[in-house]
C-alpha cells in the first residue's frame, strides 16, 4: 500500500506561523534592547581641566605666577581677591545609559592664591563634602568672605546652598 505524502501546508498551519514569529519578533527586540542598554552602561567622563597627577605638589607656596602656569596650564577663569586667584574647574558626570540625562558625580575647583608680587600664597582644591563647600588641601570650610562668595556659585550645578543637601 502507497502511504500518503504529508506537504508542508499540512503541517504548518497559518497559525503556528504567525505564534513563530511572534516568538522571533520578541526575542529580536529583547536582545536589541539588551544590546543597546549593555553596550553604554555606566559611561563616566569629565568636563573641564585635568589635573596632571603630581601637579599641586609641584607647586609650593611662594613659587612665581609664572611656575603656575607652567605645572597646571591656563586656568579655567582668573579673579581678583587681595591679589590674582587662578581657578581650574572639572566635573566629573556618567551616566547609566546613553540616552539618560549627566549625573555629576565630582566637581572640583582649585584655587591658586597670589600675593600682590605674583607669588602662591595658598593653594585650595574645593569640594563637596556632606553638601557644603569643604577645602580638600587644608581639610576645613570656608566660612564667609569674598572667597566662599566667588566659589559657591561654581558649584551651582550640584544646588549647593539650598537647604541641607
């Protein structure tokens, strides 16, 4: 006896075809999906100056305006209080996936004092610690002045000063 001959259309139905690509369609899309978000995940970079490993230590006090800018380059902004202060700014920021909004994670502010014959007569690197501005080379706050008056609203970006942080 001739046995009959099963065709395609009788063991794939309409029906399990679409179910198929259905299955295929989700797993395609899951694995774009997982594919975009691990390929940027916990991105990190910095805005601003680097700070040249080394370089605050090579700067003592009572060493030329000149020396400064030799070990640290130009500076971010320069001010006058009772003599030049030169000011380097960096941030720190990642991000979790590249289409999400910055985090700043850091943001740093080095201070430079001169005197009025151009020479270092103090050095800060400015900080957040527990949400106030806090001096990183001398461990203490700024308390008031025209000091804390300049650098506060460079930390503007992380709402310092707005309540208790």
């Amino acid at each position: 006896m001739i046995e009959p001959i099963q065709t395609r259309s009788q063991t794939c139905s309409p029906r399990g075809l679409t179910a198929r690509w259905r299955g295929l369609r989700a797993a395609a899309a899951i694995a774009l999906v997982c594919a975009a978000l691990g390929g940027c995940a916990g991105e990190q970079f910095q805005k601003g100056y680097v700070l040249p490993v080394g370089a605050l230590e090579q700067i003592p006090i009572g060493a030329s305006q000149d020396q400064v800018l030799i070990v640290m380059g130009t500076p971010s902004t320069v001010a006058t209080l009772n003599g030049e202060v030169f000011y380097y700014i960096s941030q720190r920021a990642s991000r979790p996936v590249a289409f999400m909004n910055d985090r700043i994670i850091d943001q740093r502010v080095i201070a430079i004092y001169f005197d009025k014959n151009r020479q270092v007569r103090k050095l800060a690197n400015y900080g957040l610690q527990d949400g106030r501005i806090f001096d990183f080379i001398s461990r203490t706050t700024p308390t008031s002045g025209q000091e804390v008056n300049y650098v506060a609203p460079l930390f503007k970006a992380l709402n310092v000063g707005q309540g208790n942080n």
